[in-house]
C-alpha cells in the first residue's frame, strides 16, 4: 500500500495519509506526490473538491525526519529540507483555486496540525486532538506562525506555539480551529457529503469566491470591492450563471457545467 493515496469520486478527490504506524508522519516522497496533487487538481474539471485525512487513529504526527542527510545536517540541510520539500505543498495549495478540507480523525501536532491549518476548512472528529508541539522539542514551527494567528488571533497563537499544548475538538471549535466537530464513526461521511456538496456547486463561481476570500484578506477595503465587481461581472456572464438563476426560479436542481 502506498504511504500516500489519492482517489476521485463524485467530484471529491480524498488525499489519504496512509503510515498509520507512524501516525502519518510524512516523507519528503509523500511531500512531492502531495504538491502534484495539488498542482494536478487545480486543471482537473474531475474535480470540484479535496479532502485531507489520515489513516489509523491519527491525522499526522509531523514529518519524519528520517529524509534529513545522513549525521549531523547542517543548518543550509535543515532550512532546504523544509524549502524543499514542506513548502512546496504549502505553495501548490495556495494555488489550488478549489475548496480543501481536512477531515481531522485523530491527533494533528506540529507539522501535522500546520498542514491541517493551511487547509480551507477543517472537521474534525470528537477524539481529535491539537498541538503545534515544535517549542516542547526546541523547536519553532513552520507554518503554524502564518496561518493559526489568522485563525485565532495574535494571543491565542502565540499561547498554543509557546506552551504547545494540546486542545481537544471542542475546544479547537470554540476558538476557530475547525469548522465543525463530528462523532469519530460519522467524520469521513459528514466531511464527504459536504465536499461532495461543494464540488456540485458552480465551479467557477467556488473558485472565485476563495480567490476574493484570500485576496481581499490582504487587501484594502477598495481593492476588494474592486475585485469583487470584476468577479460579478465575470461571473454574470457564465453559463453556469444563468443555469443557476433558471434552476432558483423553476425550483429544480442545476446542471453546471464550469462554462
């Protein structure tokens, strides 16, 4: 079985972390099929939606560090290790114009919860657990710096990568971690359904609502709006538009096209 697995139904392609021996910590040979995903994704008319989960009882442990030269890495080793091989599915994901959801089955820390964090929504089952986790090992993090303050907040960030402590589900719902939190035995459903139900939706009209929802988070007021009005009247031309508006008034399910 391959450490990592992909597969596309119904719309949904399903990301599947697959060492459940080693709670999913990722190799850099997962890490570059993981980025090709991605990148592929992005063109695949196949697919309107992607789910991230792990195998076994826990999401992912962080990376292995095992794909490190051999001996003592020097600090050039230790930063391309990252720049190499971790960013680059950072980076194909930023790219990706189309919905990512982490479905969270079990634990996610340091790398593990970062990769979960960078994910446009995240589930998680009632048994998952969080933590950053990097400070208990001396270490500082990755991504988890960029993406958990725009989570939840400057302090709340700074109290989770400084102690790194473990939240549960609840708790990570609460404080705007994740979207929802399932029963462990309905997760994989519940998360499928609602990718399933984001991936029939119009695809051009998805991807252009999480292109303003990012830029406009690194926009000015007026360059939002701007790009908003540039969108609408792209959008109002589509096909898919139309469909959409036919379907509303004659009370039926649409049939987009992505055209």
């Amino acid at each position: 079985m391959p450490d990592l697995e992909y597969r596309v139904e119904d719309g949904v392609g399903t990301i599947l972390l697959n060492r459940p021996e080693k709670k999913n910590a990722f190799t850099p040979e997962m890490l570059h099929r993981w980025a090709e995903i991605y990148r592929g994704a992005r063109t695949d008319d196949s697919v309107g939606a992607i789910v991230l989960t792990g195998a076994g009882n826990a999401f992912c442990s962080g990376g292995d560090l095992g794909g490190l030269a051999p001996g003592e890495p020097t600090p050039y080793e230790r930063k391309t290790f990252l720049t190499d091989h971790v960013h680059r599915v950072i980076y194909a994901l930023q790219e990706l114009d189309k919905p990512v959801i982490a479905a969270v089955n079990g634990a996610a820390v340091g790398a593990g919860m970062d990769m979960a964090l960078m994910c446009d929504m995240r589930f998680a089952a009632r048994s998952a657990r969080f933590s950053e986790g990097y400070v208990r090992v001396g270490l500082l993090g990755d991504g988890g710096a960029y993406f958990l303050p725009r989570l939840v907040g400057t302090a709340k960030a700074l109290e989770l990568l400084l102690t790194g402590g473990f939240v549960d589900a609840e708790e990570a719902h609460r404080i705007g971690i994740v979207n929802r939190v399932c029963k462990d035995d309905e997760l994989a459903e519940e998360t499928r359904l609602f990718a399933e139900r984001l991936a029939a939706g119009p695809p051009l009209v998805t991807r252009m609502i999480k292109r303003t929802i990012y830029q406009s988070a690194r926009s000015d007021l007026r360059t939002s709006l701007d790009l908003v009005s540039s969108h609408m009247a792209v959008a109002q031309s589509t096909e898919d538009s139309k469909e959409a508006l036919n379907a509303f008034v004659q009370k039926r399910e649409p049939q987009f096209r992505g055209r």
